[in-house]
C-alpha cells in the first residue's frame, strides 16, 4: 500500500518540491542573468554552482554533467514507454507494427529532433496547447471514476486496462476527452473571441466532466468491456492469485494481469496482448472465444501445467 501510494499520488510530493527548487533557481538565474537565461536548465545549474564553488570551470562542468544526465533520463524514459505506445496504437489501428526496436529509434530520433530545433523557445506555446487536452483527460478519468462508477453505477466498478477485454474505442471517454479538445482549443486560439481565451483550459474541463456522465448515459455504458475471462480462469480451477505462464512470453503472472487468447489457446499477459498485431481482435468475436474455451476444457493438459 505504501509503494503504491508513493508511486502514485505520492509522487506529488516529490514534484511539488522540485517545482519549489526550480522556482528558486530560476528567480535567481533570472536576478543574476538576466530573464532570457532564466529558463535555460545549463544557465540556472552553472548560475547555482558558481555560488557554491566559486570556479567558472568547476560549475560548468557540473552543470553540462547534469543536464547531459537528465536529457539521457528523459529521453530514454520516453523511447521506452513511445515505443510500447506507438506498438500498442498501430495493433489496435492497423493491426500491424514493425517492432518496437523499430519504434524505439524512431522515438530516439523525435527526441534528437526536439532538442536539435529548441523545443525551450516555444515551450510556452506548446505547453499552453497540450494543457487543454491535459485537463479534458484529467476531466474524463475523474468524472468516470467518481460520476460515472460510484454515483451512476454505469460500468465496472474496477478499472479494467487489458487490450483483450476492451472494445478498440470508448465514446465514453475517449469521445469526451476529444470533444472538450477541440472546443477548448477553438478557444485557446481565439476562434470564440479574445474574451473567452484565457479560460480555455477551464472550459476543457468543464466540458470533459459534463460529456463523460452524458455520453455513458446515453451509450448505457456497453462499450466498457467487450469481454472477460472468467469462464476460461472457472473451467480450469485457477484461483485468483495463483501465478500462470503466459503462452507468448513464457513469464509468470497472476490472474488480474492474464486475458484468455483464443489465437494463442491460453492466458497471455496483458504486455503481450497489446502488442500483439496478427490475432484481428479475434477474442472479441464471441463464437471463436466460445469455442477456444470449450476447446481448452477438454484438452489433456490444460492450464494446471502452467502454475
């Protein structure tokens, strides 16, 4: 309970402190420097250790070594989870994608490309754009998770995050989160009028906490789970937390991370699952799940030779 909450919305902790640290620096930067250089990561860290050790060589050399470190941090960071995502984007889309080797070097390349044409100089712009989409994602998670699930009772009460058991769009929050991004950005861009602008990031939020109880009513939350795989886990007397063998990787997990795959004949784990680009969604097509699971009942070794 501890790792998770500090994982997770603990975090905040440890970033609101650093945005404290990076305040400081920044103002000093800015009284010693000049504004121009108060946003620059090298100008702050230099402009910091020069106070500390008082030698121009020494500060600099720090200050390279620590903005090398953390571009090295955020880049691979980035190359690792763009990699599962543009996977996990193009087999669900397309059913195809050339590997995520593939698509980690072309993540590595966006990042070169990033720093190479000064993404700091339009910083503002681009963190004023992203920001409303931000909040209508920020908006649709919370107004499905406290509206929809708790007040509403639409949908699962849990939060299911498995490719196998999800329909390929959700208009529910998907279709929320895109409709307060449009119209926020319309707004941020001045298209309903020079009043209306600033308040662009709180109409995106507005609009995604309104649509998300609106559209689940209207959808009557059917496109929340297109299957499960309870009848495949029931057959083969697999309690909850017993550990499985995925078929595809060969690792081992509990069952709240396993799916049944009919292509696969067994419990795949959900990394495989997202990343896999030949089955067409095949387990969402019921007469096929049907008969893989019925299929696997009778077989000789079943899923006990898996624990």
């Amino acid at each position: 309970m501890l790792a998770v909450i500090c994982a997770g919305p603990g975090w905040v902790i440890l970033a609101g402190i650093q945005q404290i640290i990076g305040s400081f620096l920044s103002a000093n930067t800015a009284v010693a420097l000049g504004l121009q250089k108060a946003t620059i990561p090298a100008a702050m860290f230099e402009n910091a250790f020069s106070m500390v050790f008082g030698s121009p060589l020494t500060s600099l050399t720090i200050a390279t070594f620590l903005v090398l470190l953390s571009q090295m941090k955020i880049n691979a960071t980035n190359a690792y989870s763009g990699s599962l995502s543009w996977s996990n984007f193009f087999s669900r889309t397309l059913h195809f994608h050339p590997g995520r080797v593939i698509w980690l070097i072309f993540q590595v390349i966006v990042g070169l490309l990033i720093m190479e044409v000064g993404i700091i100089d339009a910083l503002n712009t681009v963190l004023g754009f992203y920001s409303n989409v931000a909040v209508a994602w920020i908006g649709a998670v919370f107004a499905d998770i406290i509206i929809n699930k708790r007040i509403l009772k639409i949908g699962p009460t849990y939060i299911e995050f498995k490719r196998a058991h999800l329909y390929n769009f959700n208009p529910v929050g998907f279709g929320s989160m895109i409709i307060a991004s449009v119209l926020s950005l319309a707004t941020y861009f001045g298209v309903f009028g020079a009043g209306l602008k600033p308040y662009s990031a709180f109409i995106s939020l507005l609009l995604a906490i309104v649509l998300t109880p609106v559209i689940a009513i209207l959808t009557r939350g059917k496109y929340y789970i297109a299957r499960d795989s309870s009848a495949y886990f029931s057959n083969n007397n697999v309690k909850q937390h017993h550990e499985i063998k995925c078929v595809s990787c060969g690792n081992h997990y509990e069952t709240h991370d396993l799916a049944f795959c009919p292509f696969h004949e067994g419990a795949i784990c959900s990394m495989c699952c997202s990343l896999e680009s030949t089955c067409h969604d095949m387990c969402k097509t019921q007469d096929q799940e049907d008969k893989s699971i019925e299929k696997n009942k009778y077989r000789k070794t079943n899923l006990k030779t898996y624990i």
